[in-house]
C-alpha cells in the first residue's frame, strides 16, 4: 500500500474516532456502552494505520540511505 492511501485511510480513521468521542460525550444510558466499544475499536484502527504509516516512512528512508551506498562500493 502506497504511503499517500495509508496517509487517507489514517486521516478517515481519525475523522471516525473524533466522531465517535463527539457522539459519546452526548450519549447516555445503554448507547454509552455501544459507542464506547466502537471507539475502542476505531482508537484501536488508528493506531495500526499510524504504525502502518510510520513503518512505511521507515523503510523508505532506509531503502534511500542504503541505495547510495551500494553506489559508492560500486566505483
């Protein structure tokens, strides 16, 4: 997966969590427990797309750093 679908599918992720503690801080009775287990799974999504993401930004500053020095060997 591409670093700019991850990027999306990370801010749609956020955009669900803040929506689901908005909807929380109003709800009341039994939908309190509903919608705190949705959080609970969307906190749970955002975090493995953000790792997702930063493991990606990882490797490509690793794959850079390492491409030039295959380089230099070769002269």
């Amino acid at each position: 997966m591409s670093i700019r679908a991850l990027a999306r599918d990370l801010y749609r992720a956020q955009q669900r969590v803040d929506q689901f503690r908005r909807e929380l801080a109003e709800a009341s009775g039994e939908g309190e427990a509903v919608l705190a287990a949705s959080l609970r799974e969307a906190e749970r999504e955002l975090r493995m797309l953000r790792g997702m993401l930063d493991g990606e930004k990882a490797s490509g500053e690793f794959r850079l750093r390492h491409q030039t020095m295959g380089k230099l060997r070769g002269r």
